[in-house]
C-alpha cells in the first residue's frame, strides 16, 4: 500500500526531537532548533502585496513572472560578478516555492532508478555529513543511495568529492553542496568550488549547490558556485544552484526561492514541476522580486545576526567547542552527547536544541546539537546565557 523506500527514511528530525523530549514546545518555552527567522520582515513586503491584490484572481504561471526572473538574473549578476548575460532570465531562472521543494524535486528529475545494472549498483548522491535531511530524503525516494562525505577536517569542514575514488564517481549522478554549510555555517571557498564544478563536469553528474545562507555572513562574503563557473569560462553545465528569501529577508512565511542554472537542466525541472511544484501566487511574486531588488534589509538583517555572534563569543568562548561561523546563523556546540544535552536542557531551562545526530549519519554529529540564533537580541542573550549555566 505504501512506496517501501519510506522505510528507509528515519522521522524528520523535529519529530524525533519531540518524541525525545515527550512532546512539543509549550507556551513557556524557546525554540531555537528551527532556523525559522524571526526578524521583522521588510515593510515593503506588505505594501508591494497590496499594490497587487488584484492579482490574487489569476493563476500564476509555473514559470513565474518576466519581472521576477528578470530580478533574479540582475541580482545574481550583481552579486556573483557575473558576465552580462550569462544568466538568461527566461530559460535559467525559475521561481520554487522554498527551496526545500525544489532540492527535493531535483533528485525526481536527474536521477532514473534503473539507470545502472545489478552488478554496477545504485546510482548514488553524494551528500555533506552533517547535512540538511531533505537531501536524503530525495535521494532515497529517487531510487538511489545517500553516500556521505564528512569534510576533510572534521564536522566543520566542506566535503571535497574530488578525493573520492573512481568506483564511487562512476555511480554518482547527484551531489549536494550547502555553502555556507546547514548546520556548521562552513563555507566552501573558491577553490574547491571550481574542483567540484569540473569533477561533476568529467563525471557527468550534476551538482545542486544549496547557497540559502550565501547572504547571511560575519566577515567574509562567500564565493559562489557561479563565479566559479564565470571563472571557468562562463559556461552553467551540470550546475544548478538554489537560493531563498526565507534567511536572507526573514520572510519564512513567504515561501518563496529560485533555482538557475543549466538551461537544459532548468527546461526538464521545469517540466517535472509543471506537474507537481507549486506555483508562486502573483502578488508573492511582485514581492519577492522587490526584495531580491533591496539590498538595505538584507546589510540590517546580517548586522542583527552579527551582533547575535558577538554574544555568543562572549558566553562561549573557549567552550563547548565554540568557533565562530563564517556564515549562516547556528551555533554548532560540541557538548558530548547532544541527545542527552538537549533533553537536560529542555528539562532545566526549556530551551529546545536539536540534536547533531539528527542531522548526520555514523558519528559524525553525536556530540553536537545546533542552536539557531532566530531570535531578538534581548531574547537571544538571555537565551544563550541560560544554555551556557545550563550545559
């Protein structure tokens, strides 16, 4: 009655974080194992809404808006230092409500079950260790097999697939890359950016590189996978990357994100999610363009997040296994035994964490747990204050 490659996925790991802790967050509680921002959404976001209500009234094309994928190309132009007209607005560009949806639906569109023999194995996707879940889950519902890689030094560091050897790259048809790094905030540097490019390129797999952090960073802004590309000649094969509003312009709610890339890749996506994605509504759209077009909320909502760094320096230095992240907006605490740390401090302060073993395999994130630094200042200090007396 059910697809049986659901018994190979465990509980997604905020429900096996309420069944660790006997039940969901209460009145009285913080959450800060969800990277649900909370920062006060942009203004214009409400006002650019209600110029387009009329809109509501029409079903939105799959395809988006000109105007979106038109913001979209500009804004990775700007912001990667690409070619003009290296980003095609109309076949490279296509809007996905939440990138979660659309690092799903990849894997469906990329991946056949049968495409290798019994004696050649299942086609594998390789993945970073610790890692964002939906990852495995596309994988394991495509027909494939995860095949993870921790970074070279450890938790904190990217994966380098280059190291990897040819049994394995022959089999390979997808690989993840998060940068900055879900849940390490790791960032992949230039370099190793372009190694992985050209080995999907000799192997011929693709490689979806999940960048939904890419604007939230301390010191230094992170290099993407399309100046990569731009470096290497300019061409988008085998890569398609993935970006979102919900970190960047705390608009979680909004639901809305982009894939670009190769535009043969980006013509069968689109194809697969004319099917079963769901389409942006207009008035969404009007105001996500908007805010891929604003850069001042994006500077004030990273200051915000720095500000929640310096705290936790303070609090944390020389503890715990603290570094300071690169990019992103969690802490990624080595304390252990993250099961038993996260059950003790829920018990003693109910402040909800989550588990490193919740979003790893082997070993690799047992002793840590993560903690997303969502809140207000006041509440984050206070927060954070209370998790370290705790801990």
């Amino acid at each position: 009655m059910f697809n049986a490659q659901l018994d190979q996925l465990t509980d997604y790991p905020f429900q096996r974080l309420t069944d660790l802790l006997g039940g969901p967050a209460t009145s009285d509680s913080l959450v800060m194992s969800i990277g649900e921002p909370q920062h006060p959404p942009p203004s214009l976001v409400a006002r650019v809404i209600g110029e387009q209500a009329g809109l509501w009234g029409k079903y939105p094309p799959a395809a988006g808006s000109p105007d979106f994928r038109r913001a979209v190309a500009d804004w990775l132009t700007r912001r990667f230092v690409l070619p003009d007209g290296m980003i095609d607005a109309e076949r490279a560009v296509l809007p996905v409500a939440g990138t979660r949806e659309a690092l799903y639906l990849i894997a469906q569109t990329v991946i056949t079950p049968a495409a290798f023999g019994p004696c050649q194995g299942q086609p594998l996707v390789l993945l970073p260790n610790p890692f964002y879940q939906v990852y495995v889950g596309a994988a394991v519902m495509a027909g494939a097999e995860p095949y993870f890689v921790a970074g070279a030094s450890g938790a904190a560091a990217q994966p380098d697939y280059t190291t990897l050897p040819d049994s394995v790259l022959a089999r390979v048809k997808l690989a993840y890359l998060c940068s900055p790094a879900n849940p390490q905030g790791s960032v992949a540097d230039l370099d190793l950016l372009k190694r992985t490019i050209e080995l999907a390129r000799r192997w011929n797999f693709v490689l979806a590189v999940d960048e939904c952090y890419s604007e939230i960073w301390d010191q230094v802004e992170p290099a993407g996978a399309l100046t990569a590309c731009a470096q290497l000649g300019g061409s988008l094969d085998n890569v398609m990357v993935f970006h979102s509003l919900s970190k960047r312009s705390s608009v979680p709610g909004l639901r809305s994100g982009f894939v670009a890339g190769d535009v043969n890749l980006m013509a069968a996506f689109g194809r697969l999610r004319s099917y079963g994605g769901a389409a942006t509504p207009l008035p969404l759209l009007a105001a996500a363009a908007a805010l891929w077009r604003d850069e001042t909320h994006v500077r004030e909502n990273r200051d915000l997040y720095r500000a929640k760094l310096d705290m936790a320096e303070r609090i944390f230095a020389g503890r715990f296994g603290f570094t300071r992240p690169p990019g992103g907006f969690f802490l990624w605490l080595d304390v252990g035994d993250g099961e038993k740390a996260a059950v003790e401090v829920w018990n003693k302060a109910k402040i909800r964490v989550l588990p490193g073993k919740y979003l790893s395999r082997g070993d690799v994130g047992d002793r840590f747990i993560r903690v997303a630094l969502v809140h207000d200042l006041t509440t984050t200090e206070k927060a954070l204050t209370h998790l370290a007396q705790t801990l």
